[in-house]
C-alpha cells in the first residue's frame, strides 16, 4: 500500500514511486502497455504537474496518509 500512487485523467496516466523518488507518466491511447515513459521530456511537464496536483487533491480527500509531496521537486 506504501509503494507508490497513480491517477488516470483522461488519456494519460501518472505513476508516483515516493521511495525511490520517481514519476512516471504514460499516454495510454499510445502506450497502453506502459512501456514508454513521458515524464522526463520538456513537453509533458505541464501534464506531469497537473495530474500529480490532482493526485494530491485525491489523496487529501480520501485521506492517504502516504507523503508523496517530496516528489513535487523532481518534477
């Protein structure tokens, strides 16, 4: 359960590994098999930043009690 967090938002989904400090997007309409991750190239920062923003806002209503903010440097 510690391990690590996704949200889905329309064609793309954000993983978040707050262990090893990692983020992974994906553009499931594309990739649905998840093998080519988006979330170090220039163009998806935006996306990155907004589905994390989102991921947080959904932790804090189902109170998750796993800190994943650390992240929000790396990306």
């Amino acid at each position: 359960m510690n391990v690590q967090r996704s949200i889905r938002k329309g064609q793309y989904k954000l993983i978040v590994f707050p262990k090893l400090n990692k983020v992974l997007l994906f553009d499931l309409n594309n990739d649905p098999e998840e093998m080519h991750d988006l979330a170090g190239i220039k163009k998806y920062k935006s996306k990155v930043s907004e589905l994390f923003e989102a991921l947080l806002k959904k932790q804090q209503q189902m109170d998750d009690p796993l800190n994943i903010s650390n992240i929000a440097n790396n990306i």
